[in-house]
C-alpha cells in the first residue's frame, strides 16, 4: 500500500477491522515502531506544532500503526469531551446566575453580621458567577492547550465539502 495514497482509516473501519475498545485504546502488543511510538506520545499525538517535512514521516507512521492511532482518537475525544463538558457548564452557570438574579430570594437573609445581612441570592449568584469564570477559564485553558478546535474546524470544513459534492 503507498502512504502517500492512502487514506486514514476512521474509527468505524478500525472498530470493524479489530473492535471499538481497540479503536480507542490501541492494541496490547503495542506500536510497530517504538522509536517514533514514543515521540508521538511524549507530544501527545499532537502534529500541529511539527515541521511539514517531519509531519509527513509521522502522519505516515500513524496510517500505518493501529495502536498509534488509536490513541491519537482517544487523545482527541478527550480533548473534544472536555471542551463540550466545559461549554455545558459555562451555559448552566451562565442560566443559573440569571435565574438567581431574577428570583425572589433577594429578601431572604442568610445570616445576620451584626449590622449587615449577607442576602441569600447574593451568595448563590457569587457562587454562580465564579462557577462561570471558573468554567470560561477552564475551556478556554483546553482550546489553547490542545489541537481539538483545528480538529472540529477541519472536521467542519470537511462535511462541508462532502454534503457540497454530494449536492452537485
């Protein structure tokens, strides 16, 4: 099979080809070239930092190594999940913090302080605003951190181009 030519196996056909825990985690004997098997897991299976020339070698080495590519999956949905939990969250502080605004706890004292009443609401919407921050700082630390914003827009880009064609 020539490399340059082929194309890479989704995780459908590896699931098919062996199993869908094995299209997730890899093999137990391991990756065919260690060598390289080792460089790609110190960077995480990440090539989007690599030069073309070395990009080229390595994207070869993962068509070639079903335990390599599996684990760049599994990399990359970790990465995915973590952002779309992220988001969620963000969304469920963000509702939470306008529920609590909006709600009729505002007369509701928590504790009295000698002379000031720490309101009910402004906790629950001090913790809500931090719960969103925390979350915002959170994903945006992810989609910094890791390639899986360039790996949703190729992802995009490349059902775009499929449904155009398949309209022509």
């Amino acid at each position: 099979m020539n490399q340059s030519t082929a194309k890479p196996a989704g995780y459908l056909q590896d699931a098919a080809a062996r199993s869908a825990t094995a299209a997730l985690l890899g093999t137990p004997e391991g990756c065919n070239d260690q060598v390289v098997g080792t460089i790609l897991s110190g960077w995480r299976y990440d090539l989007s930092e690599v030069s073309p020339a070395t990009r080229t070698d390595y994207e070869a080495h993962l068509l070639d190594c079903y335990h390599c590519r599996a684990r760049q999956r599994l990399h990359r949905t970790i990465d995915v999940v973590l952002l779309a939990l992220f988001t969620l969250s963000f969304f469920a502080f963000l509702l939470a913090t306008a529920i609590i605004h909006r709600a009729p706890w505002g007369q509701t004292a928590l504790a009295s302080l000698h002379t000031a009443h720490l309101s009910f609401a402004v906790t629950l919407q001090t913790v809500a605003l931090g719960g969103l921050l925390f979350s915002l700082l959170l994903w945006i630390m992810v989609a910094l951190m890791t390639p899986a914003p360039m790996l949703i827009h190729n992802t995009v880009q490349q059902r775009r181009l499929a449904t155009g064609r398949q309209r022509l």
